[in-house]
C-alpha cells in the first residue's frame, strides 16, 4: 500500500487527517490543501466507500478542487474537504456528527465545513452546537448563508447561458438542448432555471422517481441515469457525482459543451485534453460552481449579505470568458488553463 504523500491526488497537501471514534462509529477524513488565502473551506460529505482508500481519495482530490474554487471566485478562504465514512446502513446517528464537529473542532479553525452530498442544514446546525467553525446557517434577513445548494445552481445556470454563448453562438437559451445528469438540489434548480429560461430539457437520476417528477412539472424528457451522456443535446449539464467524464465517455459525448454543478468531473486532469480534441467547450467545474461556496463563505467571513453574493455569483460568466480565451490563445484545454490560474493565486 503506497503511503499516503504517494498518492497521485496528495499535490502537497498541507494537512491530512484521519479521525476514529469507536464509541460512535465515527470514521472521518479531513483534507487541508492549502490555507495561503485564509482558514481551508469546504464541505462535508456523507458517503458509504466500498474501500476506504477510495475516500481519503475523494477528500484529496474534493479539498484540492476547493482550494481552486476558492481562489478563483475571489475568496478569502484557502481549500479543504471533510468525508465522513458511512457504514453499508447509510446510517447518520446524532452520535457521528457530535464526533465529527468536535473533530473539526481540534484543528483550532484550519477547516472551515458546510454542507455537502448527504448531510443538511439540520446538520450544519448540530454541528455548530459543539464547534464554531462551521458555515451554512440558517441565514438572517438579508443575509447570506444556508443551504448553499440554490447558490450553486445560479452560478451554474449563469455558467451554461456563457457557455450556450461560447459553443453555439446562443443570445439565450430558447431551444437550447440541455442534459442535465442528477437532479438534486444543484441540479434540480438548473432544471428550473433552464426552463424558465426556453431551454430543452432532458433529465436523468439513479432516482428515477424524483427525476419523473421534475420532469412532469417543467414538461422535460426522462432517460435512464446510464443513457444521459449519449443523449444527443447541446449541452450536457453533469450535477451529480464526479469522475464521470474519461476515455469512454467523452467519446460517447453527442453536444457542443459540458458545463455542470458536479466536483472533478474529469476522472484525469489528461481527460480535459481529450474534450478539447472533440470540440466540446468545457466550463471547468470549480469555476462554474463556485456559487454555494461563495454564499457560505460571505456568511463565515461576515463580509456581506444576499446582495453581495449574487454580485459574486453573476462574475461567473466573465471568470469562465477569461479562460475561454486565454485557451484560444495558448492552446491550452481550458481545464489546464484553469488550473494554471488557480495555482498562481495559492503561490503554487
């Protein structure tokens, strides 16, 4: 077994943390990649992993991205990423997250959490009971905070119209046919922007029931969850889990532009290439993403209220342009790009 610095994802992270505790079956992962910009924030997920390697993996690879994302939407916040481990019962017990929240809590404020896949605002909340560092809250009048999720889909929403733009030439996006993969809260909401907005939709979910519904409610196509990245679209819109877009399915890929909600979509950073040798324009994720972390961040920091971050929120369109072009210029696929821009702005 490769120590863990060996790890192909490990890109000089500055902390790792493995957390046990067997009186409330708490197994965690706490990743800390960078803190250059300010205390490492990001969420926590919830996840059961059939190996154990697999979620050190996904923290390191969910708290680099974090770090990108930060950097990039202009955050005073440095990147990282909690992964708690749950058992084959999905069970998520009062007992597990008083032990994670006095976990975070030993780091003294390094790891900023929020919410993230399977946890929720209930949990922000009893987290917060035992440890200050957590964001998310429920938000006062006027300010920012709580689920961060309809942040998120904005951002995204106002990322597909670019690149509808970009890819297409769209001046909106009536008759713009959009798969979106997952239809959770992130993609859920896209679904409803899009359709308020004239666009097509064709939507997929492993649960086949809750993507029925929406789709009933915005008049929408369903497929199978397995069929969504063959559809034949303009844009396909990944809002689920990541790692989804290697050698096979880019491939398969039938649309112009893939720009979605969902974390490391690329399942290799070689994989950006490969969508650039296709001709599909690629909205990197933690830019096009960045509006839930945005939201929570302006909450944590205390530096504005809903009106400061959809003013953050609406600079996703011209960050994802800037990339756009300097990939036309350089070459470059627009996920290196990306990546080259984020890195200089943590001094890596």
């Amino acid at each position: 077994m490769a120590a863990l610095w060996d790890f192909p994802d490990f890109d000089d992270h500055e902390d790792v943390h493995l957390f046990r505790d067997p009186e409330s079956g708490l197994t965690a992962v706490i990743a800390i990649h960078s803190t250059h910009l300010g205390p490492a924030g990001g969420g926590v997920r919830f996840w059961h992993y059939a190996d154990k390697n697999a979620a050190i993996i996904d923290s390191l690879r969910l708290s680099r991205g974090m770090s990108y994302k930060n950097a990039m939407a202009g955050l005073a916040m440095g990147g990282g990423k909690g992964v708690i481990l749950a058992g084959a019962d999905k069970i998520k017990s009062p007992a597990i997250i008083a032990a994670f929240a006095r976990s975070i809590d030993r780091l003294g404020g390094r790891y900023v959490t929020a919410q993230d896949v399977g946890m929720s605002a209930q949990d922000m909340i009893d987290l917060h009971a035992v440890t200050p560092f957590v964001s998310g809250l429920p938000p006062k009048a006027g300010g920012a905070g709580g689920d961060p999720g309809p942040s998120t889909a904005k951002g995204v929403f106002l990322g597909v119209q670019a690149a509808a733009k970009r890819a297409l030439g769209a001046s909106d996006m009536k008759g713009v046919r959009v798969a979106i993969q997952g239809v959770g809260s992130v993609g859920g909401g896209l679904a409803r922007y899009l359709a308020e907005a004239g666009a097509i939709l064709t939507l997929a979910d492993v649960d086949q029931g809750r993507a029925r519904h929406l789709a009933k409610s915005l008049g929408a196509a369903v497929v199978d969850a397995h069929c969504i990245m063959t559809v034949e679209a303009d844009i396909f819109s990944p809002c689920a889990l990541g790692a989804i877009l290697d050698e096979t399915s880019i491939a398969d890929l039938r649309v112009k532009a893939v720009a979605g909600g969902a974390n490391n979509q690329l399942a290799r950073p070689d994989h950006g290439r490969e969508l650039q040798a296709r001709g599909i324009l690629y909205a990197p994720d933690y830019v096009i993403n960045a509006g839930g972390i945005i939201n929570v961040a302006t909450e944590y920091l205390g530096d504005g209220g809903t009106t400061e971050v959809d003013a953050k929120i609406a600079g996703i369109p011209s960050r994802l342009s800037s990339i756009w072009d300097e990939s036309t210029a350089t070459g470059l696929p627009p996920s290196d790009v990306a990546d080259r821009m984020a890195r200089s702005l943590i001094g890596r």
